[in-house]
C-alpha cells in the first residue's frame, strides 16, 4: 500500500469492510479512501480490481458506503431501516453488470463488464450488504463496542456476542484502556 495512507481493515464480509473504509466514526475520522487510486486499491485487495476510478465514481462509493453503514447500524439496532439508504444501497445493485464466476480452484471471483467499471464492483458490494442486512447468511449485524468507532460488523462467532469490529485494533484499544485504569485505581500505584 502506498505510504501516508492507513491501512484497509479487510474482514470476511465485503459490504461491512467497505463500510470500515471510514472507521472512528464518533471520534476522529480515518477516511481510508481519500482518493480515486485508494478506492482502485481497495477494490482491488477486495477481488474487485478495476483499473482506474473517477472523482464521480468515488462520491458513489461514499454514498454507498454511508448508506450500507446507514442501513447495517439500523439492523444492528433492530430500527427501521432508512428509505434513502435503503434506495441507494438498492439502485447500485441494480446498476452493476458483475458476473459470479467459478474458477477451477472451487472458488467464486467476480468478473467485471469492463476493467474500469467501478459501478459493477459496487453492484457487488451493494448485492453483499443487501444479503446481511435482509439476514440471509449466518450471523448477526452487530455496532462495534468502542465509543468512538461504532462500527457495523457482521458477527459471526459461535455465540455472536463478538463486541469489537476488529479486536487487533478496537478490542485492544479497549483492553489497554481497562487494564491501565484499573493499574492507576490500585492503592500504591505509580502515578
């Protein structure tokens, strides 16, 4: 990845880590799709490689993006959902032409009507969110437990009581925090 930029946080579920393109929410921002070539470059660590990006096609990402997190968080919640994401997330599966392909491996790739055709990879991203949120797979939508992410995951643990969207980075954020509140708490602590 190119320097100055943060790191993409790829999870297993492709509408919800395009969601964690912009991660603490409710504290300072980390937009990780800052420009057209970070969106080609997530597309493409996501198998959804395109070979380039407009400034217009970008907005649509965030719009999407908004929208899924829109969506997600009210499902999380057990809310209604919200008509505008709701018509988002609805018209950019509609206007993706993607393919699911099979390759010789067993695995499912997607095939793109063209290289620069970032509103098919979206179509797949919005086809994704549209099969969690209606809970078409197995797991639960579920927000982040830190305060200042808030982030939708899909939780798909055994007991689906998962509280973190990532425990490499918010989970121990939190278990740093506890533990050193609970260092200064004790009597004879050095302060």
């Amino acid at each position: 990845m190119p320097a100055g930029f943060p790191d993409f946080r790829l999870g297993s579920v492709l509408a919800t880590s395009f969601t964690g393109t912009l991660s603490e929410r409710r504290g300072t921002a980390v937009e990780r799709i800052p420009t057209p070539r970070r969106l080609v470059d997530w597309l493409a660590a996501s198998g959804l490689a395109v070979d380039s990006c407009t400034p217009a096609q970008l907005e649509l990402a965030r719009e999407l993006r908004e929208s899924i997190h829109a969506a997600a968080t009210a499902a999380a919640v057990q809310e209604a959902l919200p008509a505008s994401a709701v018509n988002v997330i609805n018209d950019r599966s509609a206007q993706g032409r993607a393919a699911a392909i099979l390759t010789p491996e067993g695995e499912r790739r997607w095939r793109l009507s063209s290289a620069s055709c970032v509103e098919d990879a979206l179509g797949v991203i919005a086809a994704d969110a549209i099969s969690v949120i209606a809970g078409e797979r197995d797991g639960r939508l579920a927000l982040c437990a830190s305060p200042t992410c808030r982030a939708a995951f899909f939780d798909t643990s055994r007991s689906r009581t998962r509280r973190w969207c990532e425990m490499n980075t918010c989970g121990n954020r939190q278990k740093k925090a506890r533990f050193n509140a609970g260092r200064r708490a004790e009597p004879g602590s050095a302060e």
